[in-house]
C-alpha cells in the first residue's frame, strides 16, 4: 500500500496521505511518495488544483518519531532531511491550486503541509498546532510559508505559543479560507477544485505563479533556505558567544 495516493480527475486531482495507520504522520515512505506524485503533477498541465488531503479523517500528526526511532535505522533516515526539503521546493514552485482539507488536526510537520495552501477548508473542531516551541527545536518550514502569506504577527501567534488553534482561530487569523461541519471538509475542497478545475488552465496557471513571484521574488528553495539558515546562524552564534565569554 502506497504511502500516498494520487488520483487524478478531469482537470483536478487528490494528492491523500495514506498511513491512516500511524494519522498520516510522515516518514521516509511518504516523503519519496509525495515527491513522485508532485513531479508527476507538475508534468500534467491538464490539473489545475490539487486537494491535499489525509485519509482515515485526520490530515497530519506530524513527523512518525517511531520510525525515525526504529533500530537499525531505516535506509531512508539519511536522505530524509534533503528529500523532505525537495518536497517543500515543490509545493512552492507548483502553478496548480492547493486546496487543503484540513481534518481533526494538522500537527508541526504536518501544520507545514496545511500551511502550504492557496486554500484551507477547516473542520469545525479541525486544529493546526505548530508545537516544536516546546521541545525545543526550530520550525523553519512553518515560518517559511507564514511569511510567504501572513504578516509577523500571525507569523508569532501560530509559532511562538505553540498551542493548538482551533478552526474559528484559524479562520479570524486568515490561515483558514472556510469552516464547514467536520463530515463535509472533503466534499467542500473538492467541490472548490472542481470549480477551479472549470477555468481556463492557462489562467490558472499564469495568476498563480505571478502571485508567488511578487511575493518571493527569489527561487523557492532560497525562500524555504532562509528561514532554515536563519536558525544556523544563530546557533553558531550563540556557540561562539559562549566560547568567547568562557575565554
């Protein structure tokens, strides 16, 4: 059974976790999933919008900190961190429509995923939480696609509380396009792909990437870089801080 499930209908397509198992949390099996799925989409200049969705009714817990634990380590724990990086660049870089049906939860990792929508319908008891605050690492992926779409102040409320913010949150900050009962955050996402998929695709293609290139005006992966680099250098700057005091 596939990691991720790509199923592609007249001019839109589903793009489903599928480790409904494990709350679509993600590992090395996901990662090389959706990164083939994602260039095939590129290729298919039929699609015009993408519904990101979970199966099982949740859309993401996050990274599988089981798998990543396992012994003897999984062969693909090494080239995680580079695969991972390469499936952001291409969520960025995409000219299709992401449409996130964001059920029960979307979780750190999983909040990054969410957070990489053109548009978000939210159940109403749905929560994004971005929690990596607490335990004591860096979040450079979720505060990469906030601050390629939301100001510093949403930017600090979803990053530096790191809570969980529940759908009317979501929906007041700008995050969340819509809310809908929890039975239907399916149905409505495919329902706005379906509406988007009746457009000219050349349209469609051509005021999406004009929105992300007068936003980032620099190649996605500098933009996904930055923030990543951003949390080095001020590790190597607090090393060499303490270095110099000591001495």
């Amino acid at each position: 059974m596939t990691a991720v499930v790509l199923d592609i209908h007249d001019g839109w397509a589903e793009l489903i976790l599928n480790r409904p198992e494990r709350k679509n949390a993600i590992e090395g099996t996901l990662a090389q999933a959706m990164h083939d799925a994602l260039r095939q989409l590129a290729l298919d200049d039929a699609v015009r919008a993408v519904v990101l969705r979970g199966e099982g009714g949740a859309f993401c817990s996050g990274l599988d900190v089981k798998a990543f634990g396992a012994e003897p380590a999984p062969e693909w724990k090494a080239g995680f961190p580079v695969l991972w990086a390469a499936v952001h660049n291409q969520l960025l870089a995409s000219r299709k429509v992401l449409v996130v049906a964001l059920e029960r939860y979307a979780i750190n990792g999983g909040a990054a995923l969410a957070l990489a929508a053109d548009l978000m319908v939210c159940g109403e008891g749905a929560f994004l939480q971005v929690g990596e605050i607490g335990i004591g690492m860096a979040a450079p992926r979720n505060a990469a696609w906030l601050a390629l779409r939301h100001s510093e102040a949403v930017a600090a409320r979803v990053c530096l509380m790191g809570d969980r913010i529940g759908a009317a949150d979501l929906l007041r900050l700008g995050i969340a396009t819509e809310v809908v009962e929890d039975g239907a955050v399916v149905a409505r996402a495919q329902a706005i792909a379906k509406a988007i998929a009746a457009f000219p695709a050349h349209s469609v293609q051509a005021i999406k990437s004009g929105m992300r290139a007068a936003t980032m005006q620099m190649p996605p992966e500098q933009w996904m870089d930055a923030c990543a680099k951003a949390d080095l250098l001020d590790r190597q700057g607090a090393i060499s801080h303490v270095t110099t005091n000591k001495s």
